[in-house]
C-alpha cells in the first residue's frame, strides 16, 4: 500500500471579484460576485513507504494546497487522497495520530515557555507511551544536540535552535509519513546541514516516509532521489533527479588548462564562458556534440596540461525547467513532451 | 497639499470596502440610544428632576451618543501596532509628517464614518425618539466649538494612551483604564447635574467633561452664555496641554526609535 | 480532549502568563478601574433616583454581578473566539486542525484566557455584597439553582461569542460584530422590563441575554413576571445548554467550511 495516494487531486478556490474604477468601491459593496480559480487539476502521484520526495513549484504552483489537503487542513474539491490508508479530511484526527508536520514559517511550540513544555504537552496530546516518549526525545536529543536549550524558552532560541525543535517535536510521536513544509529556510549553512542529516537519519533508520517541499535545492539533492514538480495547479515532472538532470542539463562545461597561456583560443562548438590565461572554461551543448568528440576536434598546437568536465547543478537544472515553463519555446515543447514521458513511465 | 487631499480620499476609500461593518455601527449607535432613552423614561418619565425633563434627557443622549461615534478611533491601535513592530521606521522615511498622515488618515475616516455611521444614526434616532432644537444660535456655535475641542481632546488622549503604552508594553490595558475614566468623568450616560457633589467636582478637574457632557449641554443651552465661555476655555487649555504633550512624547519617541534603530 | 490533557493547558498558560507579570498586574489594576467605573456610573444613577424599573441598587448591583461573573467564566474559554479571524488570515489556525484533538476544544484549550481571573473576583465581591443585602430564603435548592443558573449564564455567553467566531470562517471581516454583541449585552445591565416589548422578546427568544440575569435573578428574589411568565427563570440551565450545543454546532459547521472554501 502507498504511503501517499492521490489521484485526480482537484482544489477550486472562490474568491470575490474587486472592481476598479471611480464606482469600483461602490460596485464591490453592491454585487457578491466571484471568480474561480483553480489551484490544483488533476494532480496524481503515489509516494511508497520509506521514500524521500522532494515537491517542487513556482510559488503560486500549488504545493501548499496539496500539503494542507494530505494534512487534512482542506478538503479537495474533486479526486481522491489516502495517506498511509486514511482519507484525511475526513478521518482528520486519526490522520492527524500518523503524520509529523513541520511549517518552516508558521511555529507549533509554545513561545514563551521552555522547549521541553512544548514536547511534554506534545507527548499528552498524542498519547506516548513515557518509556517510548523518553526513548525518542533521547534520540532527537542525541542527534540534534539539543541539550544545552531543551529548557530555554522558545522566544530565546536562534531559527536553527527552534527548527531544530519543531523536527524533534514532529517526531516524537514516531509518525510513518512527515510533511515538511520549507524546514531549512532562514536558516544558515551549518544550521541547514544539521536538519538535513538528520531527516537522512530518520529516514533511513526509521522508514519515514518524507514528503518536503522547498525552493533550496541543495535540500533535494542531499535528502531526496526524487522529485514531484508542479506549475499552475498541474504536474510537470514527477521522477529522478538523475534523468531530469540528465535531459535538461545537455549544456556541459568542460575547464582546460594549459601549460603556458596560449592567448585567444577558439574551440569548435563551444562557447567561451571564463578566460584566465593559463586556465579556460568552456561550454558546448552535449546533445549537438558529444563530449569526446569534442576533446578529439581540439586543435592539435596547444599544449594542454588537464581537462575537466562539469554537471549543471540541480538548480541550474531546475531554473531551466522553470524557464521552460513560462516561455512557449520550441524548448518547451520538447521538454513538455519528455517529462510527460517520464510521468507514465514512473 | 493635495498629496494630503488625495490621502483623504484613499483613506475614505480604504474604509468603503467595509461594507457589512457600517450597517453594525449605525446599529450599535440607535441601541446606546435606544438604552439611554428606556432608563431615562423609566427614571423620569413624565416629570421633571432637577429642572431636566425625559425629552432633554433623550436630546442629551442623542448628542452624546452621536459624539462617541464621531470619535470612535482605531488609527491610534494600529500606531502602536506600527511602533511596536518597527513599521514605524518605514513611514517616518517617507516624505510625508508623520503626524499629520495620521490625522489625515483620521479626516478620512472621519468623512466616512460622518456620512454612513454618524448622520445615518442621527436621522435614526431623531425619528424614533424626537429630539430638541438648541435654545440659539450662540448654543449651536459653542457646541462646534465644543466638539471640535472635543474631537481635539480625545485625539491627544488616545495618543497619550498609545504612546505610555508603548513604553510599558501595555497599550490595551491603558486605554481600557482610560475608557473607564471616560466613562466615569465623561457624563456620557449620566449627565454630571446628577452626580454627587464630591465626584461632580473631581469630574470639573478633568478633561474628560469636555468630551460629552460640555458640549452637550451647550447645545441644550443649560448652561448660561459665561458658563458657555468659561467651559469652552477650560476646554481649549486642556486641548493645547494634551496635544502639547503629545507632541514632547512624540519627539522623543522618534529620537529614541532613530537612537535605538527600531 | 480529556479533562486531565485541559487542565495541563491551564497550566501552561498560566506559565505563560506569568513570564509577563507585570503586564498582567497592570491588567488587572485596569480591569479593575474600568469595571469600578462602569459600576461607579451605574451607582450614580440609581442612588439619585432610588430606584430604576422598581429594582433598587443592591438588587440591580445583583444583576451586574452575574451578567459579569457568567462573561468571565464563559469568556475564558472563549475568548479565543475573538482571535480566530487573526488566525485564520495568519494560517494559524492550520495549526490546530493538524493536531488530533477537537478543534473547538483545542482553540479554547491552548488559547485559554487566564485573565478573566481579575473579573471573577470583582464580580464575586459583589456577588457576596449584594447577596448579603438582599432578603432571599436560602435553601438547598436555592442554592444549587443560583449555582446551576451561572453554569447556564457563562454557557451563553460563550455561545454567543462562539458565534462570532464562527462568522470568522465564512467572512473575513468579524471583530466588529463583537463590538455589538458586547452592545447588546448592555441592555442587561439594568433590568429588561424598561424596554419595550419588542426589545424583551428580542433579549428572550433571540439573543437570550436575559438568560444570563434578569430572570434568574427574578425567580430568586421573587420578581413578578412582566411580559414573560415570572418561572422562565428555572429554565437558565437548559436554555444555556441548548443555546451552547447550537453555537458549538454552527461553529463545528463553520470549520467545514474553512477547510473546504478557505485556505
């Protein structure tokens, strides 16, 4: 059984119409007039217990929408949702009892009180056994390095100190399916390290399934292998990251250095990006020319001391899927075309 | 100037939008009223106490109640919101006076309640419960003035409030404190004729006479012309040390945020 | 919900409320003038007149004891019912539907106002006071009805403010409604029977505010019935849970709706 189904998934949300003008204001007051807009169509995928998905989109795509109806927060105008066997809005409590849920901007802890009241209340709430309770918040403890704020008051805490609480909280109740909602942002380097080893950890030693969205791409290439992708309501791209990298990054960079600066150099096919004299950074489209053929058409009088290629990163590969969302190019079509491959095909 | 022209018309804009919330206070405005005038009538009736009949009585309550409405202020809540937050900073960047975008702000809001709250609730209430023409012109003439006195009084306490406020961390508590004041000295219900002696004096101490009960009694035209004369000096010193007040307060509030960076 | 998991959440509020003392102190001393002066003005009236509507000052000071003793107990648990369009615009409130507890119960739990603490003491006092200058024939039936009549009264006043806040759901705009609720609790303050008819049936059958203490209060000091028979006041109790049970379901209701228009 999935972990997270959703099939057909439909939110319509009605909002009234404003009116402009010099009688704008007076025709606001008078008519009840509404516009209908459509914040997820026919969204389907299904998450396996133990994955590790990463859900992505231009803000405005609809990945809020989705959490809060797979939390049970909304209820979905159409289509159906089952977390680990539940309909959650309407088995919400019993929803509620499975799943772990971190808000990266909005905090559940109790804010002028010491971190652990909000864990012992979380522990009455849930109903935690004290044995298994002291286990995990030993665990959490351990891993987070919790210890020196545990009874700080929340308002005290740095943001990486109160995320780090919000993940332990979340956890206490040893929930199968954790939704985190922007977790590392705000944070710094060291502080988004932490989190992120410690959702590894939780998901590899517990089989959590973890579903998390965010706009930090490095969050999706340390935790997640796969990635969800929605724009303006609707899927665009639900599989690895390695294939979508693979399709969309076909521009390389390739980085020679030489043994003396050879002064201008002109290579066939690619573009000169960087020139430091002695070292040179290149980059070719590897669709129009494969990278070896293009190490073999270099021009046989330079001196070459070493070569080195380059992958795009994820974010360059996402900023391009992005693109290709909003333009209409020809770029679009193909890509189009390829992830809607990709979507049947997982 | 017409900066400040055009703000008073997008702050009586802003305020339309509220459509449902003018219904309420014209609602709110007849029920005082309507309170006031079923006491007094069981109180009074067809007598007179004091020299005061049952239709001076509703007179009395129609020119108070129309007063509170006229002066019901949300703009000082949200500046202390703004202080505490440190929005502020960002509209003492702008090249407008601070200040002055507030009682623009108020203008705006003021028009807007003027025409769907107070008049509304006038037209309302005169035609359910009568009401008295004032004795002359001398009595209409001194309740402008008492009531933009009154207007000016209110404004500076409620700045008063939200700045002392802002500096205990406990705005809501002060101005309820201050209501309660208000309530009490004001005469809004209960005209300060009937009040015993030692609180009838302590309330001719304070400012708070002048928010109700003066004006309304000049334009009942209970008061001789002196009275009018004495009531509306008293009146406009307290008005100039409030807003005198105010405007120390202020500065230093303004030193002390620049000093402090918010 | 259990009773035991509510009481931890006192608990923790009053912790909370305690980092803040001096705040609270300072609220309590202007609770204190403002509800001394509300008091001081009504004195004012009825000890120039004697008697208003045929009730005299202890019986009306009565009166005010009970309709401000049933706020703050009904108020505690709901005047987080006045927070709720914050939350809602904020996503706040997304917080409490995440958690497996009862959404109304949990609202009034984690935002239980342990301010009210201040009015219950004053409208004991005077509760005490009053009492004490009132000739009633106090008996065990007496005595648990006036207990049974504020459990009725506060039950009410949460009502309605739990009405208001349902509002919150479906309309952006509500905090000025309380504003009038709190309008129409002021017809209370003195005893109904100097309104018109239209005014009682209004207070009676529509808004029961009359429930919260004119006719308790009339039943206890023996008070003829004007335009409604003088025993309605036995029924404070059942109209209070009636009243209670139809608000807490139009709220429930208005959660529906948040989760399926809202957002």
């Amino acid at each position: 059984m999935a972990a997270i189904e959703l099939v057909d998934l439909k939110r319509e949300f009605r909002q009234a119409k404003r009116f402009d003008g010099p009688f704008g204001a007076v025709r606001t007051l008078l008519t009840g007039e509404y516009t209908t807009r459509t914040a997820l169509d026919d969204i389907s995928f299904a998450i396996e217990p133990g994955e590790s998905v990463a859900y992505l989109g231009p803000n405005g795509a609809g990945k809020s929408t989705t959490i809060k109806i797979l939390t049970g927060i909304l209820v979905p105008t159409s289509g159906s949702v089952r977390v680990l066997g539940n309909e959650p809005h309407t088995h919400r409590q019993e929803n509620a009892r499975q799943i772990g849920v971190v808000f990266g901007q909005r905090s559940q802890l109790w804010w002028d009180l010491p971190l652990i009241d909000s864990f012992d209340l979380h522990q009455r709430i849930y109903k935690i056994a004290p044995a298994r309770f002291r286990a995990n918040l030993a665990f959490c403890e351990e891993v987070l390095r919790m210890e020196q704020f545990l009874h700080t008051p929340v308002r005290q805490l740095s943001l990486g100190q109160r995320m780090r609480g919000e993940l332990a909280m979340a956890l206490l109740h040893e929930p199968d399916v954790l939704f985190l909602d922007e977790p590392t942002i705000g944070l710094d380097v060291l502080a988004k390290d932490r989190i992120r080893e410690f959702l590894k950890l939780v998901n590899r030693e517990r089989g959590t399934t973890i579903m998390l969205t965010t706009h930090d791409l490095r969050d999706i290439e340390e935790l997640c292998e796969r990635i969800i992708v929605v724009n303006l309501g609707k899927l665009v791209y639900d599989g690895r990251i390695a294939a979508l990298r693979e399709r969309l990054g076909s521009e390389r960079t390739i980085v020679i250095e030489f043994s003396d600066d050879p002064g201008t150099v002109e290579i066939p096919h690619a573009t000169l990006v960087e020139d430091r004299g002695v070292r040179k950074t290149f980059t070719f489209n590897r669709a129009e020319v494969p990278a070896l053929d293009l190490v073999a058409a270099l021009p046989r009088n330079l001196a070459i001391a070493d070569i080195s290629f380059e992958e795009p990163s994820i974010e360059e590969v996402i900023r391009r899927l992005y693109r290709s969302m909003e333009t209409d190019g020809p770029d679009k079509e193909e890509i189009d075309t390829w992830t809607r491959g990709q979507v049947v095909t997982q | 100037m017409n900066v400040y022209v055009a703000m008073i018309g997008k702050s009586y804009r802003k305020h339309l939008v509220y459509r449902s919330e003018v219904w309420v206070r014209i609602a709110i405005g007849v029920v005082w009223v309507a309170i006031q005038v079923a006491v007094w009538t069981a109180l009074i009736g067809e007598d007179e106490v004091d020299g005061i009949s049952l239709s001076d009585m509703i007179t009395y309550s129609i020119v108070n109640t129309v007063m509170a409405l006229a002066m019901m202020d949300r703009s000082l809540a949200e500046l202390d919101q703004r202080i505490r937050s440190g929005d502020i900073a960002v509209d003492l960047i702008k090249p407008f006076h601070y200040p002055l975008t507030l009682v623009v702000d108020g203008m705006g809001r003021s028009l807007f309640s003027a025409l769907f709250s107070v008049l509304p609730t006038l037209a309302i209430a005169i035609l359910f419960f009568g009401f008295q023409a004032p004795a002359s012109p001398v009595n209409v003439l001194g309740f402008v003035v008492a009531f933009v006195l009154a207007l000016s009084i209110s404004f500076a306490l409620a700045c008063l409030v939200g700045m002392l406020g802002f500096y205990f961390l406990a705005t809501f508590h002060f101005q309820w404190a201050l209501g309660a004041l208000r309530t009490l000295f004001a005469g809004t219900m209960v005209p300060l004729w009937f009040y015993p002696d030692g609180l009838r004096t302590l309330a001719n101490l304070l400012p708070f006479q002048h928010l109700a009960f003066g004006p309304a009694a000049t334009w009942m035209g209970e008061l001789t012309r002196a009275e009018i004369g004495r009531n509306l000096g008293l009146g406009a010193l307290w008005a100039a040390a409030l807003l005198g007040i105010c405007w120390w307060m202020w500065a230093r509030i303004v030193r002390r945020l620049v000093v402090q960076g918010g | 919900m259990t009773i035991g998991l509510f009481c931890h959440y006192f608990r923790l509020r009053v912790r909370e409320r305690m980092e803040y003392r001096g705040a609270f102190l300072i609220g309590l001393v202007s609770q204190g003038l403002a509800y001394a002066a509300g008091f001081t003005v009504i004195w004012v009236l009825v000890n120039r007149f004697g008697t208003l509507g045929g009730w005299v000052w202890e019986e009306i000071a009565f009166l005010y004891a009970l309709n401000l003793m049933s706020y703050a107990i009904g108020a505690a648990f709901t005047y987080s019912q006045t927070e709720l369009e914050g939350m809602v615009q904020k996503g706040t409130f997304d917080g409490i539907l995440i958690r497996p507890l009862n959404p109304y119960l949990s609202l009034a739990a984690q935002q239980f106002n342990i301010g009210y603490v201040g009015h219950l003491a004053i409208a004991m006092s005077i509760l005490i006071w009053s009492l004490g200058n009132l000739a009633i024939d106090w008996n065990v039936a007496n005595g648990l009805f006036l207990v049974l009549a504020v459990i009725g009264a506060s039950l009410i006043q949460a009502a309605v403010l739990t009405l208001l806040g349902a509002w919150s759901f479906t309309f952006v705009r509500a905090t000025f409604l309380f504003g009038f609720a709190g309008t129409l609790q002021t017809f209370i303050t003195y005893p109904i029977t100097i309104y018109g008819a239209t005014i009682q049936v209004i207070l009676t059958a529509i808004v029961p505010f009359a429930f919260v203490n004119f006719y308790p209060a009339s039943v206890l000091l023996g008070k003829e019935g004007h335009l409604f028979p003088g025993w309605i006041g036995w029924l404070t109790p059942l109209v209070g849970v009636v009243v209670f049970w139809g608000a807490y379901q139009v709220w429930m209701r208005g959660v529906n709706r948040y989760q399926g228009a809202g957002g």
